[in-house]
C-alpha cells in the first residue's frame, strides 16, 4: 500500500481550510481500494471510516481517477497497429470457424 500511496498520494492530497481539515491521501486510498476490494456499499464505509457517504464517494472517484491518470501507461500500454492487427486476425479465425460450424449444425438440424 506504501508504493502505491507514493505513486497516486499527490493525486489525492487536497488543501485543508480553516472550516475543515482535509482527509489524508492514505486514508483516501484505504477507503477507495476497500471499496474496490470488497464490493461493500459506500454507505457501509461510510460508517466504517466515520466518514460522510459523499465523501466516501469522492474518495473512491478520486481514487480510481488517479490510478487510470497515473498508472494506465504502465500498465495497460497503448495498443499499436501491430497488437490491433492481432486482435482482428483472432477474430476472424475465431468467426470463421464459428460460422461454418453453425452452418453445418443448421443443415443437420433442419426440419
């Protein structure tokens, strides 16, 4: 959790103002990833954290916003026309074989 906090912490740090003290990056990110682990309601976390429900929400927003802004490169890279052309020729293997199946089966079963 520390590498990660490294890597999206500035993302999630926010100001604190004289009516309210901001909530820490690692907290943020507590709330965002046990949301995503668990699948709990924000409404439960919300009670878990003592939290309000629309804050827990906007921690988990700004959450999955800064993982997508900061680490979607590296882990999921750009397809190029290469990987594209791959994808469609798999395809079209798969469609190919698929439509000639279903056509032999149709025959078969034809009333």
């Amino acid at each position: 959790m520390e590498e990660r906090l490294s890597t999206i912490g500035p993302e999630l740090t926010r100001q604190s103002t004289n009516y309210r003290a901001a909530i820490e990056p690692k907290q943020r990110l507590a709330v965002g990833l046990r949301y995503l682990a668990s699948g709990d309601s924000l409404i439960s976390l919300a009670f878990s954290y003592r939290l309000g429900h629309t804050t827990v929400a906007n921690s988990v927003h700004m959450v999955c916003a800064a993982i997508v802004k900061v680490m979607m490169d590296q882990f999921l890279p750009r397809p190029t026309q290469q990987m594209w052309e791959e994808v469609a020729e798999g395809y079209w293997r798969k469609t190919r074989h698929n439509s000639s199946t279903t056509t032999l089966w149709s025959s078969v079963f034809q009333l």
